[in-house]
C-alpha cells in the first residue's frame, strides 16, 4: 500500500487541521484509512453538531446507522432536519430525513440539545408529537427554527416547547396567522424572533405581552395601529415590512416606544413620500448604530440626482456614513458597510454617500445583476454571482470593474456567453453553473473549445432551468462538455433520453430529471434503471410540484 506524505505528519498537526474541517469531512475523508486515522477521528470527533440540511440520502444512512449509535447523544448539542432536499436554487425532492431520523431515535434522547431546526415537515400531527412531548427533557434548548406549511395557528399556540424555559431564539415561518390567546402561556425568555408570516399589529401587541425579554424582532405588519402600551422596552434590533396603507404618524408612534433601538430596517411598500426623508426620523437617527430603509416607490420625480441629494441631505449632521442607492423602482437609504450579505442590481442603480467608507460592500457575497451600476462601486467577496442579459463590449469590461471575480464558486448565467468565457478565464474556484436551455449555450460551444474545456475541468454541479423540455439534439454536445458532472438537474420529456444521459454520465452522483414519460410513471423505476443504465446501487424519488414529475436519483 502507498503511503502519502500527509501519514508522516505529527498528530498534534493533523488535529490542527481537522479544526478546518467539520467532522462530516474528517469523518468520510479518513475513516477507511488505517488504524491509527481511525484513532485520530475517534478522538477529534465529537459530533457535536448533527447538520443534515444539505447532506444527501447515503451521507443520512451513513450518520445514522454508523455513527450514532457509538457515540453518546448527551454530547449532542445541535440537531438540524430536513423533509426536502434543495437540489438547486429552484427544485427540490422530499426525502423525508426528519420522520426517518425520528423512527430511529426519540427527540428527548438528546438531552442537552441547544439548537433545533426542523425544516419542511410534511404532517401537522407529526409536529406536533414531535415537539410537544419532549418539552419537559430539553431544559438546554436555546435556538428552534420551525418551517412548515401544514400546521394550523390552534396547533401552534399549543407547541408547548415554543415556550421552554431555556429558549432565547425562536423563529417560525409557517403560513398560518400567529394568535396566542392562551391563558395557559407563562412569560417566555425568548429574546431572538423571526416571524416570516404577515401578522396584524393587535396580534403582535398581545404576542409580545409574553416577551418581555424580547431583543430582535423581524415581522411584516399588515397594519399598524395608533397604540400606546407596546411591550418592546428591551428591543434593540428591528426587520420590518410595511405596506402602502401606513402613515408616518402610525409608524413614528410605534418606533417611538421601543427606547433602546440601535439597528433599524425598514421595508416600506409604495408608501408615501414622507417616509423618505430624512426629518421624519431625526428622533430615531440619533440613538440609531444602523439603519436600512427601503422604500420601493412608483414616482418619476425621485429617480434623479437632484431628488436623491435632497433626500441625503434631510439625512445629514449624524455622525455615520449614509448612502442613498436609487433607481426608477427604489431607495435605499442605509449606512455604510453593507449589512446585508446579498443585493440585488435590477435595474440601474447609482448611489451617493455623505462620507467615505472603506470597502463599504464587504458584507456581500451574493450578487444579482440586471443592470450594472452607473457609480465606482466595488465588490470584493461575491462567492455566488446571477447575471442577466449584459451583452455590450463596454458592460463586459465594466463588471470587472465591479466584482472580483476570482473567488466565484457559483454562476447563474442569462446573457452573452463571451462575458461567461471571460469570467471562467479568471475565477480560479468555479464549481457549480446554472442556466437555460433557451440561451444557446451548447451550440456556442461547438466553436469554442477553450470554454468546453474549462466547463469539463470545473463544473461538477449544473443546473439546467427550463420552462421546455431539454432537446434531444443537443444532448449529445451536453455529455461532451460537461463529461465529469456530479450533480445534475434537467428537463427530459422521454425515458430514452433519460437513459442516455445516464449511460454517458459516469461520474453522477445526484441528478434531479422533470419528465413528461407515461410509460415511467407506470413503471417499476427502480427495475427499469436497473435493467437499462449501468446504476447499480441508488435510491429514487418521485414527486409532482406545479403539475410536473420530477424524478431524483442519489447514486452510491
């Protein structure tokens, strides 16, 4: 057996590097190695974070038949599960990892568990049983994030492990209305809330009643009325979304009955004029650290320089670095650095500061672009970058300008493909490609080898988004530039096809197919892959969203 010079490394070096992986990694990177790896795993991993969230079918089975029964749960403090799988930015397969990981396994077991997040689960009763019996053994929990759709507002307001003793952060994005009128309910530590439904101010005003330690708060209020008596005296930290219908007044009124506030953004909706400037909320500016103000408007007269520096000058005597980012649909008025990791460029924006500020878009790794910005901005940490439809020689060499492009791992590609040769010729950590099959990517490539190529050494995940079916024509020059796939997800309207691009793909690990096949709908899938591909051991799924079949294959 050969051995590598990374063996002839002290331990002590090897656990420090481990301190860069997390134990997923070390775990299936060197656990078939030797007997001394074997040892060095044993007492580097503590498994103390289970995160299933974007761990595939085999990885699951893996952890849970393999790993977890030699370990002691009591060092388990974090637990995160997930019913769908997220296969792209736009499809995901229901896998049902939180009914299977609780066939095996009792939530009460992990008795010193202080994160929990339970994502997409598909039966009310399920949750329910899930959380409401096992509130009276997790006296560690501090972090429950709960998203479902299949949960009515009566169940919620009986999850009695919503209101533990230890809880401090609490978020639920449900689709039903959050109304706790229970008298049962104690006052609760929660002090980190996310509610991503709409709710009613009276609603909030009772909700917080129970909240009296409440620190972040991020709502959207279908109304907000002129009330006193708000009981928000400890928040410092507010996200809120408002619609057309506000006034200021309403909205002052509220904002000036939390006395601690230090970070502020506010989304409004085609709200009214005054909301845009900055006098309206000189009381607030001067206690405010940050703020964000969104306001998407529908006014002509606000869309120019002149407007935008009367607006930054209603703004100006405070004593932090204010921005105003406009175009024909919005102002964003905010200070500086970006506090928000993604932006999102649709139309052509141009901005003015008060002051300068070093790096001011440090925080933004994800970046959309529909129209380059007509300002010196410049972006230095986009991991992931969407771009449409920029196509002139002048746009091409202004991005890179605009954006590093050297540590993209991820592209969302709708526009001219010599703007995505140029960026594949830079960035050094590309991995993963989303496009349409409408653009004429594959026939382009016939005529540029440069790209094929690069597309064979880099992409190991593709995603094909399409509102038709992928044609069979151009499937032949798909397995050609893309021959070392690991992930893919495509649109196929006959089970031919899908054999095909299986049979020529042999470095699949995962692939997500939307078909339009009655003879596979009627048919044993498992045997039919089995008799026609050379897949051997897989698992499949079928499901149908919006109408459609989609099929997903994990290849062990």
């Amino acid at each position: 057996m050969t051995t590598t010079q990374f063996e002839f490394l002290p331990n002590e070096l090897i656990h420090y590097l481990y301190e860069y992986l997390d134990d997923y990694d070390i775990y299936f990177a060197f656990n078939q190695l030797n007997q001394r790896f074997y040892n060095l795993i044993s007492n580097h991993c503590k498994w103390s974070s289970l995160n299933f969230l974007n761990k595939n079918k085999k990885r699951f089975n893996q952890i849970c038949h393999e790993v977890l029964p030699n370990i002691t749960y009591d060092h388990i403090l974090s637990l995160s599960l997930c019913d769908y799988y997220p296969s792209s930015f736009i499809f995901s397969h229901l896998i049902n990892q939180i009914s299977l990981f609780f066939k095996q396994f009792k939530l009460e077991q992990f008795i010193n568990i202080r994160i929990l997040k339970l994502f997409d689960i598909q039966t009310e009763s399920h949750l329910i049983e899930i959380l409401s019996f096992s509130s009276n053994s997790l006296h560690q929990l501090y972090h429950l994030h709960i998203k479902t759709y299949q949960i009515s507002a009566a169940s919620i307001a009986h999850i009695t492990l919503l209101f533990s003793s230890s809880l401090k952060q609490l978020i639920l994005d449900t689709n039903c209305e959050i109304r706790f009128y229970n008298t049962e309910i104690s006052r609760s530590n929660i002090e980190y809330l996310i509610l991503k439904q709409e709710i009613h101010f009276y609603d909030l005003k009772y909700f917080v009643e129970y909240l009296p330690k409440l620190k972040y708060l991020n709502i959207m209020l279908s109304d907000i009325i002129y009330s006193d008596n708000i009981q928000l005296i400890e928040l410092e930290k507010l996200d809120l979304k408002i619609h057309s219908n506000e006034t200021v007044e309403n909205l002052q009124h509220f904002l000036k009955q939390i006395p601690k506030l230090k970070n502020l953004k506010l989304i409004g909706y085609n709200v009214n004029d005054k909301f845009i400037y900055g006098h309206n909320w000189e009381f607030l500016l001067l206690s405010l650290q940050k703020f964000r103000f969104i306001f998407q408007h529908g006014s002509d007269c606000l869309n120019n320089e002149k407007s935008v520096e009367q607006i930054l000058a209603t703004f100006q005597g405070f004593d932090m670095v204010i921005q105003c980012n406009y175009s024909k649909t919005s102002i964003v008025v905010c200070t500086l650095p970006y506090v928000e990791n993604y932006q999102n460029l649709e139309f052509e924006t141009k901005s003015l500061s008060n002051k300068l500020c070093f790096q001011p878009y440090r925080n933004v790794h994800k970046l959309k672009i529909q129209e380059l910005p007509s300002d010196n901005r410049y972006y230095s940490t986009i991991q992931s970058l969407e771009l449409f439809n920029i196509i002139s020689n002048q746009n091409i060499q202004n991005l890179f300008k605009y954006v590093d492009l050297t540590r993209i791992k991820h592209i969302i590609f709708f526009g001219d493909l010599n703007l995505l040769t140029n960026i594949c010729q830079i960035t050094s950590n590309l991995i993963s490609l989303e496009i349409t099959s409408e653009y004429p990517t594959l026939e382009f490539l016939d005529s540029n080898i440069e790209l094929c190529q690069i597309f064979k050494q880099k992409i190991k995940h593709l995603f094909i988004i399409s509102y038709d079916w992928f044609p069979q024509e151009k499937l032949k020059q798909l397995y050609k530039t893309f021959s070392n796939l690991e992930e893919l997800t495509i649109s196929l309207k006959s089970g031919n096809d899908i054999i095909e691009l299986i049979n020529h793909l042999k470095h699949l690990s995962y692939l997500t197919i939307l078909y339009d096949d009655q003879e596979i709908r009627e048919c044993d899938r498992q045997r039919w892959l089995k008799e026609k591909t050379w897949l051997t051991t897989f698992s499949i799924g079928n499901s149908v969203e919006l109408g459609q079949d989609i099929m997903t294959i994990w290849i062990e």
